[in-house]
C-alpha cells in the first residue's frame, strides 16, 4: 500500500489505517496525507515538526498536523525515511 497515495478527502478517522496519522501539507492549499506513526521516531521528522510548532505553534484547524511546507519537500522527506 503507498502511504503517500492515500490522500482523501474525508477527514474521518476510520479511514486512517491502525498506526498512521493524518497531516496536511502544503503552503497554500492543503493535501491531507496518511503517514506511519513510526516517522515520528525518525530525526528529520522531530526537526521538521519542531520548526512546524516554533513558527506556528499547535494550532491546527483542518483536524491533523498542518505542516505549512511544499508537498515536494514533504513527499523528498517521507521517501527518504521509508528506505
């Protein structure tokens, strides 16, 4: 199953697979992404979720994370933490 093929437009959480978590991505406009719960063991994405919190704080309207960066930076990101 791709993880970052799993983009849906429900924000429900049962469409969320057992041990993943939804974010949103983007700068503008949001895609929702369902990534593993073991990326948050992962360095390069403690530090990306820390700058995330120290510029904009815990506030996040959509329901998931909101991570404020391009989806290509996330997407690089995500592919290097599954190899």
């Amino acid at each position: 199953m791709a993880i970052l093929g799993m983009i849906k437009k429900s924000s429900t959480t049962k469409d969320v697979p057992k041990g993943h978590f939804v974010v949103y991505v983007g700068e503008t406009q949001k895609k929702r992404f369902v990534v593993p719960i073991s990326f948050l063991n992962e360095p390069l994405f403690q530090h990306l979720l820390s700058q995330v919190e120290e510029e904009f704080g815990f506030n996040h309207p959509m329901g998931g994370v909101t991570i404020p960066c391009s989806e290509d930076f996330f997407i690089d990101l995500t592919s290097r933490l599954r190899k």
